[in-house]
C-alpha cells in the first residue's frame, strides 16, 4: 500500500547510528521491492537477521498439472479439501498458473511452532469463516471472517486462530499485489471515485518483540519448495519500523460497490491486481434503476480471462445450485452467462445480498489432481433447458 507507516522505535535519520540502552547496535534491515525502486520498509532488529545455524529438510510443494488446457467450465465443492494438522499443511492447491496459484485451507486452531516466509510470492489470504491474530515480523493483525490479509512476498509470519472453524481461500501472486491505480492519485493516495480509503486498510497494530537468542526454525518457501532453516534468533526482534512495504487487512464487507442505470461491468467490482490477474468483490448492492434494465449480467465471451468465483455468502444472483465455498471456473474462449431463468427472473428485483471473490486471470489456468477430486461433475450442462 502506498501510504508511510511507523511503529515502534526508529532512529531519526536512515542508516545512522541507533543503540540500545546498553550502547550496543540495533541492526538495521532494509525490506524492500523491484530492486532498490519500489515500495519499501527499514526494520531494526535486536539481532542480526542474518544468523542461520543449520539447513534441514526441502519438501516439494510445487502444484502439479493434472489438466491443461481447460475448455470446460467447471465447479468444485471448496469446502471438501481434508484438514490440514496445521496452516501450512492444509494449503491445498487447486488452479494455477505462471501467475497465481489458488489455493484452499481447512486448518485448525493449533498454531504452528515454526515460522514461514514465501520468498516466492506475495499472500492475498481470503478469510471465508475464522478469526485471530496475524502475528509478523512487523507486529500483529487482528483479523475476522471477511477480511483480505495482504502479506507481501519475504514477510515472516504466524497464524493464531480462534477456533477450529477456518476456511481460507489463498491467492498467491508471482508479481506485487496493489490497489488498483486508477483508483489512485499521482501522489498514491486512494481518491473519492475508489470503493474503499486508507481508513477501511488495517496496518499492523502492535509489536510483538522477542529479545531472545535459541534455535528458531523458519520455513520459507522458494522456487515451489520449502526449505527449513534454523536461525539464532526470533525473527520478531524487531523493535522498529517505518516505510511504504508492509502486510494489511482489508475487510470485504468494507467495499462501496458502485451502481448505476445499467448494469455494469466487472471492473467496478476490482479490489486488487497483480500484473497477471485482478481480484474483485461482489457484495451486496442496490439493482440498475433504468426503467428497462436487466440486473443479471448478459452472455459474455472471456477472450483473454479465465474467471474464476469463490463463493462466499449469499444468493448469487446469475447462478442456480452454488453455495458457500464452492467455486467456478469459466475458461477463456467459451461464452459463458447467466443461468436459464436467472436472466428473466432479475428483471424488477431492486437488490443483491450475494457476496463472492472473484479471480480473473489473463492465462489460462490449469487444474490440480486435488481439484479434480473435489470437482461436480457435469456442470458445464447447466445452461441447457
């Protein structure tokens, strides 16, 4: 997000001298992007975050292909993937590309011991059901059923869940995940056109610092692989930062959706984009006023996108037989609409209470062997009579 951010302790100037109280050094961190060029954070640690005293085990969790070339739209029943012992080993992939890889998680209340970093990818984590607390190394993120958690790729990171009940739906970008820019001045600053502002955007809270040296594992993600790596140090030292580069929440429930006398396009609903994908959010809203309008979207033909939806809540207005956490696929290429009768049946109704993420990706996208086995057979039919 760009827009400056403070907590904790920091020097008065970049890259000077800042002690402790014993008069040693702070080490000061820079965590940054695109090189030395794009949007970045300086953290002060009580340690080095450089002291790695051992390498353990890799473990393969790259998505493998079990369709491609999908021509078939297709529905999968989200809320089928197994529970996972914890957060990390409830991820289950189920489409990818070069892109984006979506993935579903069932975990459990317990919390991992170990850390993770996905040095691969920045984490657009959906929060379907569940609540807790984000705990990274730029402090904690109280999070709720509804929220987007935004964690950029190289953030070390703990999920705390409140119970058992969680369903995540995870968005794993390859390219930085921004607001849209359109929605966004010269200057960076969210304007009065955009669905939401910097107030609806949940910063880190507070910090959670571990003066503490011992043997702390991290297992951080890289190249479609997990390495376990052990440090000396908690990787929550960190007793200061400020900066552009941080990870957020952002509640689904807090986006203005736009209408008007027609109906209008998906890119009204845009929350988020990467350089291969956009994410959007259908929520409830008020129907078109046009004396003639059709509320239901027309036929469309995806030329360039796969279009994915996650269903969240809700009656979806242009679909017959989806519920919570399921989740369509409509190829690029092959027309696809409202389902028969949703598109008469629209006509003077005067609101929407659906609610649904919706991905679309400008690759086509490919499906896992785990998608397959939670997959409804036959729904590419459900548009005959």
């Amino acid at each position: 997000m760009p827009f400056y951010q403070r907590l904790g302790k920091i020097p008065p100037k970049r890259h000077t001298q800042f002690r402790k109280e014993d008069g040693s050094l702070y080490h000061e961190q820079l965590f940054g992007t695109v090189g030395f060029s794009g949007n970045a954070s300086l953290l002060y640690h009580h340690y080095r975050p450089t002291m790695v005293k051992d390498v353990r085990g890799t473990v393969d969790v790259a998505p493998k292909i079990a369709v491609k070339c999908n021509l078939l739209s297709r529905k999968l029943e989200g809320f089928d993937v197994p529970a996972g012992k914890d957060y990390l080993s409830s991820r289950v992939p189920v489409l990818f590309n070069s892109d984006v890889c979506l993935e579903l998680a069932n975990p459990p209340k317990v919390v991992c011991e170990d850390f993770y970093k996905n040095t691969d990818e920045d984490e657009v984590v959906f929060v379907h059901h569940g609540s807790g607390v984000l705990h990274t190394m730029y402090g904690k993120i109280t999070f709720r059923k509804g929220d987007y958690l935004v964690i950029p790729r190289g953030t070390i990171y703990q999920f705390e869940f409140d119970n058992d009940d969680n369903r995540l739906l995870i968005i794993n970008s390859a390219s930085p995940v921004y607001t849209p820019k359109r929605y966004r001045n010269y200057f960076g600053q969210l304007q009065e056109h955009s669905p939401y502002c910097e107030r609806d955007i949940r910063t880190p809270e507070e910090l959670e610092v571990h003066d503490e040296i011992g043997e702390f594992t991290i297992r951080i993600k890289k190249d479609g692989k997990i390495h376990d790596y052990v440090y000396a140090s908690h990787p929550f030292d960190v007793v200061g930062w400020d900066g552009f580069h941080f990870p957020y929440a952002f509640n689904i429930d807090d986006f203005e959706p736009i209408t008007g006398r027609i109906h209008q396009p998906p890119p009204v609903h845009q929350t988020f984009e990467a350089a291969g994908f956009v994410i959007c959010s259908f929520v409830p809203r008020l129907y078109d006023y046009h004396p003639d309008s059709i509320p239901a979207p027309y036929n469309h033909s995806n030329i360039d996108s796969d279009e994915v939806l996650y269903y969240v809540a809700g009656n979806f207005m242009s679909r017959k037989d989806v519920g919570p956490g399921q989740i369509t696929l409509h190829p690029a290429g092959i027309p696809h609409g409202p389902h028969p009768g949703t598109y008469e049946a629209s006509i003077g109704k005067k609101e929407t209470i659906e609610l649904a993420v919706m991905v679309d990706t400008f690759k086509p996208l490919h499906l896992t062997k785990q998608a397959l086995d939670i997959e409804k057979p036959d729904y590419f039919k459900a548009w005959l009579d």
